[in-house]
C-alpha cells in the first residue's frame, strides 16, 4: 500500500488566491486547513485554520481575550472584512519562519508517511507525484491504515 | 452567540485508558485527536493523533524514514502492537512540555474563542463550564460562525 493509493483528494489554494476564498473553504468543507501551491502546482506550504483566524481577530484582542467580551456580533462583520481585501500568501508566515513542508512521495509506504508526520507533528501530509500534489493524508486515516480491524 | 450554545460533542478518554482504544476512536472518526480529561473529568490536555503516531513508528524509524522502505505488511501490525499493553498517559509528553490546554468558559464570545485559538495557534479549542467539559470547538467550525454566508 503506498501514499497514492491512499492520498486523498484536497482542495488547493494560490498564494494569489483571495483570502476570504480561502477562509471560507476551510469554513464550508470543515477542513483542518488547505493546501498552497505556487503558479506552477507544486505544493508549498500548509495553512492552517487557526493562522486564518489571527487574520480575522485585530491584534489587540488576541494578547487579551476579555476585550473581546464587548465585541457584538456587528463586530464580528467588521472581522470577515479583515479578509477581504488580502491574499493568500499574505497570511503566511514569512518564508523563514514556515514549518518543513510535511510531504512525501507516491511512492512511499504507509509506515514512512507514519514516520515523516510522526517526526513534524504534522496532522496532514502531502503526497507529490513528480513536484504535483496527488492528495493528502490526514493523521486518522494513517491510523486507520495501521491499525487493525478499523477501517 | 457562546461558546457553550456551539461547542460540539467529542469524544474523551483518561489517562489510565487503553493507549489503543484511543487511537482507535482518532482513526475510526477521523478525529484530529482527543481530550484528555483526569478522575475527574476535568480536562487535561489534548492528545492529537500525530502523537499517537509516534508511538506506533519505532524510534529509529522516525529518524531515518527511509528505513521504511524495508517494512513489509506484517510489520504493520507488530506497530499496532507496541500500542497494546500502553496507557493513554504514556503517550502524553511529560507536563512541563505540555502545551498549554486551549480551553474557554462555557460564556466566552465566539470572538474571544477566536482570540485563544488564534493565539494557542490550536486546531481544538475545549469548552468548559464548572471545570467540567462542555464539548469543543474546532477552527473551521469558528470559521464558518465568523464568515457570514458560511454556515
């Protein structure tokens, strides 16, 4: 059993691509974050929801959450609009900061894609196919895979 | 809108459960992981599924994933087994490493969750009333509360 045979389909996103677009993908799909890939296809980054959400909450109320007790839910409008405007790669951390990309070849074996997650603490990997993205491999199937009598 | 009117049901488990029951409900609910609580039932922490990986790759693997290449089917299962005769606390990195338990009042704005998650960077945020736990909250979920025309 090798990581393509098991990658499952998942939605990209451009550095490009607006950042509401994004934001509400992750929202409408209930997903753990998407994917970013440059111009080219080729998968270059994880963003996670809860990087999307340091986007949506002004600064000040992050360091002290109680301020966030006086916001209404007008606020929270005035908080998608946060969004509106930026892009993609704007909500990424800069490059020399980003987490290791948690990526593995089709070809790899279920216990490898275990060992890469494993070691980046990574709830998702990124299965490539000549520099493409195939698909990902979130965490809970890797353990339904290696677990017997599960899936 | 509060944190206790969206907070989702979740599945716990305590320190003293089987190591593999709990990787078995990450896996067979494709969970990003689960809560742990204490005699209690108060919560603890968070035990995310990549933790859990990490305790069916062995060691040397997770060093050099290449060795990976060489384990066959059978292999797999002998994984599973190092899971067996394990306590979930025995797969918790010891309390001075644990990260800090995401974790709000039942009364906490849905913009204030936002702010702790965003801060914790966490995917799971737990919901408490009366140091008991309430459910949880999870980023995209936040996400679709906070974008209008999601949810």
């Amino acid at each position: 059993m090798l990581a393509r045979d098991v990658a499952e389909e998942y939605p990209v996103v451009r550095g490009d691509d607006g950042a509401l677009e994004a934001a509400e993908m992750i929202a409408a799909r209930r997903l753990p974050g998407v994917v970013v890939v440059d111009a080219a296809g080729r998968p270059v980054t994880v963003l996670p929801g809860p990087e999307v959400l340091r986007f949506l909450v002004p600064p000040y109320v992050q360091e002290d959450a109680s301020l966030a007790r006086v916001f209404d839910e007008r606020t929270a409008d005035r908080c998608a609009a946060r969004l509106r405007d930026r892009r993609v790669k704007e909500l990424l951390p800069p490059e020399d900061e980003r987490r290791e990309l948690p990526e593995v070849d089709g070809d790899a074996t279920v216990i490898e894609c275990a060992a890469v997650m494993a070691r980046l603490r990574s709830p998702l990997l990124v299965v490539s196919d000549d520099d493409h993205i195939t698909g990902v491999i979130t965490a809970s199937r890797l353990l339904a895979l290696l677990l017997p009598g599960v899936d």
